[in-house]
C-alpha cells in the first residue's frame, strides 16, 4: 500500500512531463511533489516518497528532448 501512496506523489510530474514538455516544469513539478510527501506523509516513508518522485523525474526527464 505504501508503494501506491509513494507512486501517488510521482503522478504530477508524469503529467506536467506530458503537458508541459519543459525540463524546468519536470523539475519544479518534481521539488513541489517532493515536500508534500515529506511533509505530509509518514516520516519513516519519507525517503521512500522521495525516491520514487526522483525515479519518475529521471525516467521523464531522460525520455524528453532538450528543451528548457
């Protein structure tokens, strides 16, 4: 369930990758992403929430051509 919850917080920067097609957008999408999990979620999940939201921006990010 936990798993589901961590994937949960990486949906908007799949989404603001699709719409937005700007690195920076993937980026900050990301940061924002990234503090709400910490700060809302359960800190013994903190790290959890975090890796998966950077394993999702990595894999949109190496899939997007260069544009800023």
């Amino acid at each position: 369930m936990f798993l589901l919850i961590a994937l949960a917080h990486a949906i908007p920067v799949f989404i603001a990758a699709a719409v937005a097609e700007k690195r920076s957008s993937v980026i900050w999408t990301a940061l924002v992403m990234i503090a709400i999990g910490v700060m809302t979620g359960n800190p013994a999940y903190a790290a959890l929430d975090i890796i998966a939201v950077a394993a999702v921006t990595w894999l949109c990010l190496s899939n997007m051509e260069d544009k800023q």
